[in-house]
C-alpha cells in the first residue's frame, strides 16, 4: 500500500525474485501469474534471458512493480558470474506521479490512496459490514478468491 503526499517520499510495492515462470514463453504458468498480479495492479518487468543452462535461456526471475506508479523505469541485466542466474537492476526514474496546476493548486494526474490510521479505521469498518459466508464455504479455492475479490 502507498501513501502519497506531495512532500513527503511514497513508500511503494515492488516483488522480486525467482519464481520459475519464463516470461520468454506463452505459457499456461506465465498466464496465471499474470492475471494474480494484475488483481493488484502490478506487471512484470524483465523480458530478457535471466538464467541460461546447457543452451537455453529463460526469464525466471523478474521483479514485478504497481503499473499506475511505474510510468517510467529501466531495467537491465548485471553480469555477475557468481551462478547460471544473472542479477537485474531497475531504475525508477518517474516514482511519484505527475501533477498539473490547477487554479494555483498541484492536482494528481493519477489517483492514489492516502493511507492514514483514520481511513484504515474506515476500511476496516466497511469490510465487517460485508458477508464473507460465500467467501468462506465455497470448496473451490479459484471460486473462493474470485468471491473475496468481488467483495473486496
């Protein structure tokens, strides 16, 4: 979660690691991956080879970032030759979104979420008011998120 201020730093979600999926290739696997990280507005970054063994290469490490706050990175192989994965580093050159003046008052172009303890309180009001039985009693694990999400 981010809170955003004007004047102060954002705090931002970024997911890295080896997850064993080859974002080089149509897969099932790829697919899956995608669509769970897309529920929380994030995409994957590293389309290039990150491991190579025996001939083949494969980008099964990635960092995945919120799309909406990542309107502008670079992300590029490190060389390390320490092991058959190579590091990647990513450079966040427009983290905060971009403003525009509007009658002499700084408006987001983007929306964000200011993350206070009052609005978390307001929140966390809002979810006991809903009825989570379904959510709950439903066996199927991909019916059960698709419920929680929907409420959500």
């Amino acid at each position: 979660m981010a809170l955003l201020s004007l004047n102060k730093p954002a705090t931002e979600i970024l997911i890295s690691g080896d997850f064993n999926v080859d974002y080089l290739l149509s897969c099932n696997h790829k697919q899956k991956l995608s669509l769970l990280l897309g529920a929380y507005n994030m995409t994957h970054t590293v389309d290039f080879p990150t491991r190579s063994q025996n001939g083949h290469s494969s980008a099964i490490d990635n960092i995945f970032v919120v799309k909406s706050r990542m309107q502008s990175y670079e992300i590029f192989p490190l060389l390390n030759a320490l092991s058959d994965h190579e590091a990647q580093c990513i450079i966040l050159n427009k983290f905060f979104p971009e403003t525009e003046v509007m009658n002499g008052k700084h408006k987001n172009k983007c929306k964000v979420r200011l993350i206070v303890s009052e609005t978390v309180s307001y929140f966390q009001e809002q979810l006991l008011q809903e009825s989570w039985e379904n959510v709950f009693y439903t066996k199927d694990v991909n019916s059960s998120f698709n419920k929680f999400l929907n409420i959500f």
